[in-house]
C-alpha cells in the first residue's frame, strides 16, 4: 500500500539528479568555449573605459608604387558612373602585393583619382592611384595593441569571421549565464545568500542608470 507513495521522492531525486547533470555539463562547456573571450572582453571594458588615460602614440607608415600600364589601362575602363564601386579583381590583387592592405571596401571614383579605404582594428590605412600616371600611394596608421584589442571589443573594422565569432561568443555566454542561473536556483535552499546576491548584482546597476545617468 505505501510502495507508491516510496517511490515518489525518489523519482524526484533521480529527476533533480539528471537536470543537475545536465546543467552543469552546459554550465561547464559554454564556460570552456567562452572562457577566453571572457577574459579578451573583461580586459578591453577596463581599457575601453580608461580609453583616455591609455591613448597610444600613432605610427604612420608611407609607401608609394606605380601601376603597370596595363592595369592603368584597365584601371580607366573600369572607371564606373557610381562614386563608390569595389575596384575590378586584378587590380586589388596588386594593390594587396604592394600596399600592407586589403582592397575589399569599395573605391571612391573621382575623375583624378581612384581613392580606397582600408580601415582596421587598431588603425587605419587608404591607398589612393592616380588615373592619369598610375602612381600610387598609401598611408597605413597603427596605434598599438591596445587600440587593436578595443577595436575587437567593438567589432570596428574586423571582418565578417569576427562578427561571426561574437555571435558565437554571444550564444556561448548566454547558455553559461541561463544554466548558472538554474544551478543557482536547484542550490538556492541551502546557501540563503544567492538570492540577495543576484538581486545585488540587478539593484547596484540599476541604481546608477536611475541615478547617476541622464
């Protein structure tokens, strides 16, 4: 008569027992894929928010190359009636071999001159040709890896493998946030500290935004 009644706590045990399994095998492998990217964020918040007490020196680098006539010669039949058009294949390859850029970003045209943007994280660089003689010239601007790491922080200027890797990071987090969350609350009962703790984590931001922000 009581068999069933028996059974019932511990079908509770074993069903706490597999979710507790469950999270903290999410709980550790999210933290393992975002582990470093945790640490890369942390470090560059710090930086980003002392980004004027951390201001690196600017190291311009100048360099020069002629275009070959025949790619001058395809250069100005390529010429389009937009302002911005990416330039043709054949003379990004060699705007890649003789500048430290990359030619993805789309050209500004002009009737002088073909002027390309190269930005990157942590500086900047262009590559403008002349239509006329072919000369080219570039000017790239790095200012340190600080300013690099920051740039990553932000997503500035680093490609769509970056973008990809935050949406990544991203997902990673979130799982580690939600399943620490419910291993919070299946240990909540014996440690009278993690409610107060979490509400302290929402009230202490939420305060200043109130507060301090306007």
């Amino acid at each position: 008569m009581h068999a069933p009644t028996s059974s019932r706590p511990a079908t509770r045990k074993s069903r706490k027992a597999f979710w507790l399994k469950q999270l903290h095998m999410w709980h550790w492998m999210s933290s393992a894929v975002s582990l470093i990217g945790l640490l890369l964020f942390a470090i560059t918040g710090f930086t980003l928010n002392h980004a004027a007490d951390i201001e690196g020196t600017p190291v311009v680098t100048q360099q020069s190359a002629q275009l070959p006539p025949a790619l001058l010669t395809r250069l100005k039949a390529a010429v389009p009636d937009a302002e911005k058009a990416p330039l043709p294949a054949d003379i990004a390859a060699w705007v890649e071999q003789s500048f430290p850029v990359k030619a993805s970003a789309d050209a500004e045209w002009s009737a002088d001159e073909v002027y390309l943007p190269a930005p990157r994280p942590g500086g900047d660089a262009w590559v403008v040709i002349d239509l006329a003689t072919g000369e080219a010239s570039s000017e790239v601007t790095g200012r340190g890896w600080i300013s690099y790491l920051n740039d990553l922080h932000k997503g500035r200027n680093s490609g769509g493998e970056w973008s990809l890797f935050i949406d990544i990071f991203a997902f990673a987090c979130l799982v580690f946030a939600i399943t620490g969350l419910f291993l919070l609350q299946l240990h909540s009962a014996k440690r009278r500290s993690t409610w107060p703790l979490v509400g302290l984590g929402l009230a202490i931001p939420a305060v200043i935004a109130i507060i301090f922000i306007h």
